[in-house]
C-alpha cells in the first residue's frame, strides 16, 4: 500500500499544520511495518522568516520518505506567500511526475495544496482524501475585497470546486466547514476531525511559580498577521490597564510591524514583543501566565473557524481570553465554559474580561476535554479513515471527475 502525502508544512517547522502533519505520521507510523510506503512532500522550515530552523531536503525512514522542498525567503506577505506556492507546486509536479502511488491525502490551508492533491489524483486515477483546515475563498472574499487581486476569486473558487469535488472524502477541522464542503462537494464523504492536545502539553504542571510579584500576565502566542488583528485591539487595551496588567505577545507575521508601530507610538512598557520561539520552550512562557489569549479578526468567514490555539491553551487549565465569534464561541461555551469569550475588535469588552479573569480567576476541571481532544486519539481515527479509503473497493468515487 503507497501513499503520497502533501504538507506545505511538516515539523521541525512551526504551524498548526506541521504539528497535525506530524501526529498523523506518528499514527500511520505501525502500519509503516505492515506494508504501508509513504512519500511526504512539504517545505524546508520557512513559516516566520525571523525564525531559522533547518531540516534535511531528504529522510529515509524505511516506511517514510520526507521530500522537503526549498522555499525562496518571505515576510509573509501574500506576494511573497504566491511565489513560495509556485515553487512548492513546481517541486511536487517534479517529484511525481514518475510515481505510482495508490492514493494522495493533501492537508491544505490555503486551497493550492489540495489543487496540487487532486491534480496529482486525477492523472493517476487513484482516490483523493483530502483535510481542509481554513476557507480559503471565503477568507479571500473578504481580505481581497478592495484590491484588485479580488479578479481571481472566480478562478480560486474553480480550483476549490474542481478540488473538492475530486475528493473520495474529506475531513474539516471545524464544524463551521461543514455546510461550505457540503454546498461545494454534496457527493464526497465528510469527516469532522477536530485539531487537539498535543502530548508535549498533557503532562506538564504549568502552575504558575509562587513569589511573583509581577504584574498579572496575559501571554499570547501565534500568528501576528490580519487574521489575528492583534494590531488593533492590544493597543487599545493595553492603554487601558497600562500599570495594571502586562502583556506578552510571542511570534510573527504579515502586521507585526502595525503592532510594533501601535505600541511605540503609544509608549506602552507593559507590552512585551518577542519573536517566534520552538514549541518546548512555550511551556515556560505559559506557565507564568495568568491568562492565555487569543484573537481572531471581525470579519465573516471567521466565524466559522475554531482556532487550534484553543486545545493547546485548554491543556494548561490557565484562564482562557478569547475575542471570538460564531463557532468557535459556540466551541468554547460548550467545551470551555469557564473562558471568557468577548466579540471581536471590542477593546471595552475585552479590558473588562481581563479585570475579572484577574479579580477572581476560575479553577476548571478540564480532564474530560483533556481525553476527548488528545491530538493522538483524534489522528488515530483519520489514520484509519485513510486507510480505509484506499481499501474501499473500485468505484468508490468518480474517477472521471
């Protein structure tokens, strides 16, 4: 059994999907002695420029081989992002053009690598399992809509129509998907498994160390780009509680820079930037945090976006702050009612949430979410859902399409 696999990012790199990369490897790893071949196909390190790591261009597992394509260097710009794309595309056109695979599963965030995915299923007449983990065209429809490159969103929502309906079947990470795979792709097999808990963050005691008398600390640590706005809310509440409350702002990204920019113009000492750090060294910062926090930007097609930002914070049991809406604020009030959740952008509600959650911090008992969404039970379940659909018996999709 032969299976090709399509990551843009895959671990030593940092992202949301090289750690999901990276535990569905580990799960179809004892299958790696029972017949399983795999050829994985990412990038070199290359998610923050301001953060080097470095990887082989080839491994040899045995039952793995891990072909790591070099990426010209990028600010996360989204010129920057089209042209890293094409040389992705241009590297996995030559290392396939010779394969023989019995299926392809592409993780795609972004929409071209499940193009690449059910370009690369067509030509080979083998069955396409797909993971998407963001709406690209529906993200675009609202991020491009001043600017001319909104002319290729006819063009994109072809590559997502033809890509979808291309699949066997198809795995969201968010139950806002859902309706959106549906309307596109009605005949593909849906699946809705979820990003989790990675082990690195099941066993640690993140109780915060006793002594500090610090101001109260609200880390966050991710991406810093529009999606995240942290550029027009930090400053804001940041000003408000300027000698009450400290924040601690870890990572990079296309607005940084805006962030940077804000905090200096407003003379704010109780933010700290720093730039991107490995995961391990993560679990230091949360543990002296008194609050974890998150944000997405207000626009449209985040409501339906559950962030993997939530399963990693839940695992510390600190207080969680979230300025999210739609789904994901449905996730948290069942799941995670203790967190405070406030509507995107709004400063006021989000300075008030942080005085309470200081004033009288909640002890929740997560070990039910803890066991529910363990990233390695979750990956288990999409290693055999994989699997299984090679084993499906021919006809299991149109393979004209």
């Amino acid at each position: 059994m032969k299976l090709l696999m399509l990551s843009n990012y895959f671990t030593p790199d940092l992202s949301a999907g090289s750690f999901r990369m990276q535990s569905l490897v580990d799960a179809l790893e004892p299958w790696g002695g029972n017949g399983l071949e795999v050829d994985l196909i990412t990038t070199r390190p290359n998610r923050y420029a301001s953060l080097r790591t470095d990887a082989l261009p080839f491994e040899d597992r045995d039952w793995l081989r891990v072909h790591r394509i070099e990426l010209p260097p990028h600010k996360n710009g989204m010129a920057d992002q089209a042209r890293a794309y094409i040389r992705y595309a241009v590297g996995v056109r030559k290392l396939t053009v010779a394969g023989n695979w019995d299926a392809v599963f592409a993780t795609s965030s972004r929409l071209m690598t499940a193009g690449l995915g059910a370009m690369i299923a067509r030509r080979l007449q083998i069955p396409l399992y797909l993971d998407i983990r963001d709406l690209f065209t529906d993200n675009m429809k609202e991020l491009l809509a001043g600017s001319p490159l909104k002319l290729l969103l006819p063009a994109f929502r072809m590559i997502e129509r033809q890509s979808f309906r291309r699949a066997a079947r198809i795995n969201v990470v968010s139950q806002g998907f859902a309706d959106h795979v549906r309307a596109v792709a009605p005949s593909a097999e849906l699946r809705i498994m979820t990003n989790g808990i990675d082990d690195l963050f099941l066993d640690p005691n993140f109780r915060k160390p006793d002594g500090n008398d610090k101001l109260p600390l609200v880390v966050y640590a991710g991406n810093m780009g529009e999606g995240q706005g942290l550029h027009r809310i930090i400053p804001p509440v940041a000003s408000a509680l300027l000698d009450k409350v400290s924040f601690r702002l870890i990572g990079d990204g296309g607005r940084r820079k805006s962030l940077e920019a804000a905090v200096a113009d407003l003379s704010l000492n109780n933010v700290e930037l720093l730039p991107p750090v490995p995961r391990a060294s993560l679990l230091e910062h949360y543990r002296e945090a008194d609050i974890l926090f998150m944000h997405l930007n207000d626009l449209e097609a985040f409501r339906k976006v559950l962030p993997s930002k939530v399963f990693e914070y839940a695992a510390t049991n600190k207080p969680i702050l979230a300025g999210v809406s739609g789904y994901a604020a449905e996730f948290l009030s069942d799941h995670l009612p203790d967190a405070e959740v406030f509507e995107p952008l709004d400063a006021h509600r989000m300075t008030q949430a942080i005085e309470r959650l200081i004033e009288a911090p909640p002890e929740p008992d997560r070990s039910d979410f803890r066991k529910a969404f363990a990233r390695s039970n979750i990956m288990e379940r999409l290693s055999r859902d994989i699997l299984d659909m090679i084993d499906q018996p021919p006809g299991f999709c149109e393979l004209a399409r």
